[in-house]
C-alpha cells in the first residue's frame, strides 16, 4: 500500500468505488496522485477501470488534464497561437494506418505551421511515435526545444513525458480495454499547448465531453471528430460525428456546435471495408505513409486529404471543405509533402 492521499483525493478515491462522478477539484487531487505515484497498480487500475464504467464525466477529464498538466509544467508557449496539432485519442483497437501523422505532412505542406502530437500505442498496432521511429523522425519533448525549432520549420513532431515516462502508467494502460481516461487525456498533453487543434475520438460519447473540455482549457478553435467505424479520424467509411467549438472573439459564439459529416458530400467514393485502412506493423505503416505522399491514390489516399482538408480549415487556411480536399490532393500531386518528409529525415531533398 503506497497511498499518501490528501483528504479531498481520499474523498475522492471512495467516491469512484461508490460509482459516483467527481468535481473538477476532486478529479484534480486524485490524479495529482496519480502523477506522484502515491496509488500501487491495483488501486489505480481500480480508479482507471472504474471511471470507465461509470462513463467519464467532463469535470473528470478537466480535473484530469489539469492535474497531468501541473505535475509536468505543461504551459501555453510563445507561438502557441500561431500553431495547429492535428492527433487522436487512439484506444479504438482497429489497427488503422496512422493518418494524423501523414496528414501532418500534407497540412504543413500547405503553409501551415504544425506541431504535431503523438505517443506510442498500448492498444493498437501503430501509434505516431511508433511510425515516426520507423521513418528515422525523433519527437522532441522539451518545450524550449520545440519553441526553436517550430521557428525554422513548419512541421515538428512531438510527445509529451506525462503519460509515457511512467512505467505504471504503461502497465494499467495495457491492461484495460477500450478508451480509458488516460486516452483522452493525452491529446491535451502536447508541450506547447496549441490553442488550435483537430482531435480524433473513437465514440460519440467521448467526443462530446471533449469537446466541452476544449471550451474550457481556453482553447480558441478546435474540432472533435468520431469516426463511422470507431476510427478516431474523419472516416472515409461513412458518416463522421463532428464538434466545433470557436472563442467569440474568433468568429465563433463560445458554444460548441455538433453536425455530421459525409465524404460523399466533397465528391469522394465511400470506403466500402475498414480492412483497406489497416496495417500489421509500425514498418507497414511508415511505407504506406511514404507511398501516399508519394501520390498513391486509393481509400488511404482519400482518408488522408480528407482528415488534411478539415485541418486546413480550421487553421484557417481555406474557407471551405471542398478547397481543403482540393489543395490537400494538389499538394501531395506536386510533391512538397514528401519532399518535406525527407527533410525531416536529413535527406537532401
């Protein structure tokens, strides 16, 4: 038994065995905790476990994220304004090819600056720093690191420490099903705190709270999108459920907005089986990655400028869908994605 609790964390950890939700404060103190490691691993499967039965709440994930973000000294950065991070919660279990990052290329392509956010996967084949590993691409962690070198360049790519340096952490993850609370978290964990960005979430359920929780971390624009299979992406399968949330002094109301979405309405072909967008292994992942922005065309193809096309609209970047789907598919035809993946990669290019 490790527990050094402080009382409100002790009120809330018998809360959580009760089944019952907590505050944004109780939240906080308990994974202030978790974060000290002051639970063993069965107490914190227990309060991982339990949450996600109890269904998550958005004062749970707010609580949460602060808490993670406060052990790690996680703040907003000079240019956290002038940035977008494009990443998803992962925990769907599908084995997809990793989209988010490929899109990364496409939308830095266009002129945007991206700092994109990633981990390694515990529940699916290939997570972002796991492709990123296969194509010779270390993701930075040091936000004063990332400050600079987001300076000369449109793309970096980054992990944050806070979930992925514990070893506890790495053990309860594996040993739960499905999304966990650690899952969405994580996408609120990028180093420099962009205050724009497209966020991928396996259900609807999860993609709501979510996109309660921007509004309230002061985000300025941000979309949560929920795959027609369970994808954390924009689908290519079918219907995707889409949140929007934009600050009034953005253009928006300060509300968050919800509105379904069909691929079939920017004139692309539905996906007819989920098996086209999966892949066996990081190294799959990193060649099919390299083809795409090489200009293979197919439903991959279209997932990715797809999911590209709602980045560059929420940067901003085009005032439409279908002008995002079109410069996300020029771009890759003229090349300056894959030239800017050799980039990274210290090839001349």
């Amino acid at each position: 038994m490790r527990t050094k609790c402080s009382v409100l964390a002790s009120d809330a950890l018998k809360k959580v065995n009760d089944g019952i939700g907590l505050s944004i404060p109780e939240s906080l103190e308990l994974f202030i905790g978790a974060c000290w490691g002051h639970y063993d691993d069965r107490q914190l499967r227990n309060i991982v476990a339990t949450l996600q039965k109890k269904g998550e709440t958005a004062s749970e994930l707010l609580g949460a994220v602060k808490a993670f973000r406060v052990h790690r000294q996680i703040y907003p950065q000079e240019d956290s304004l002038k940035c977008l991070d494009l990443c998803g919660t992962g925990g769907d279990r599908l084995g997809l090819f990793n989209v988010s990052t490929c899109a990364a290329f496409v939308v830095a392509a266009c002129g945007v600056k991206v700092i994109k956010h990633g981990g390694v996967t515990f529940s699916s084949t290939s997570g972002s720093s796991n492709v990123l590993n296969e194509l010779g691409i270390l993701p930075l962690t040091d936000p004063r690191v990332i400050a600079r070198t987001a300076k000369r360049q449109l793309l970096t790519f980054v992990a944050s420490p806070s979930l992925e340096s514990s070893s506890q952490f790495r053990r309860v993850r594996e040993s739960l099903a499905g999304v966990t609370i650690f899952n969405l978290v994580a996408p609120f964990l990028n180093p420099v705190l962009p205050k724009t960005q497209l966020i991928g979430v396996p259900n609807f359920k999860h993609a709501s709270i979510m996109a309660k929780v921007t509004k309230e971390l002061g985000y300025s624009k941000a979309l949560i999108v929920s795959g027609h299979a369970g994808e954390d992406e924009v689908s290519i399968l079918g219907e995707s459920h889409v949140f929007r949330f934009c600050e009034s002094v953005n253009g928006g109301d300060g509300s968050v907005n919800y509105d379904g979405f069909s691929p079939k309405s920017l004139g692309l072909e539905i996906c007819g089986s989920i098996d086209h967008l999966k892949v066996s292994s990081p190294a799959e992942s990193a060649q099919k990655l390299k083809m795409i922005l090489g200009g293979q065309k197919g439903p991959l193809a279209d997932m990715v400028a797809l999911n590209a096309a709602f980045a560059l609209f929420l940067a901003e970047r085009v005032p439409t869908l279908k002008q995002g789907l079109d410069l996300a598919q020029k771009t890759i035809k003229g090349g300056r994605p894959a030239k800017l993946l050799l980039r990274l990669q210290g090839v001349a290019a």
